[in-house]
C-alpha cells in the first residue's frame, strides 16, 4: 500500500484506502465498471466503511474538497450498512 500510495499521490507512507478510477469520462445512465478500490487491512479500522469511502471516491465525491457532503453520506451509507446487517441477524433462518 505504500508504495501505491507513492506512486499514485506521492505520499511516502500507506494508508487505509485508496481509489483508482477506470476514467474520468462520463457515461451513459446504467451499469458501468467505476474502477478499483485497494484497502489496507492493517490501516484500517472498518474494512467495510473503508470499502464505502473508496467506492464514493469512484463515483466522484472528494472530502479534500467538498463542505463535508462526501462524509455524510459515507456516514448514512454505513448507517444503513449497520441496520441491514442488524435486521438479517435477527431474521429467523430459513
């Protein structure tokens, strides 16, 4: 992860997440591939809110660069994270 980090944003140290998008053009409305997400289990505290903030990174959001909407919603998509998988706990088995 280090040294993706280096040679993605110069930053000689890892880190929890990073987000690789396949390109910057836009697309038509529908299924497209948005690009990789590399998580670094050692950094990162929630894999899953790890997954979460690169697969919003893809779809465009920046917290480096908005007034804090990026981790709102990462914030309420984890919300909704944790009460699913709450809810599937408590559904008896079938």
């Amino acid at each position: 992860m280090r040294t993706l980090n280096y040679a993605a944003r110069g930053v000689d140290e890892a880190t929890d997440v990073l987000a690789f998008p396949i390109d910057d053009q836009p697309h038509e409305t529908g299924p497209r591939e948005l690009g990789d997400v590399f998580i670094c289990p050692e950094k990162a505290t929630d894999v899953t809110e790890a997954a979460v903030h690169g697969t919003l990174h893809l779809c465009g959001c920046d917290h480096e660069t908005d007034n804090g909407e990026m981790l709102e919603l990462q914030a309420r998509v984890m919300a909704d994270v944790r009460r699913g998988s709450a809810g599937e706990a408590e559904e008896p088995p079938s």
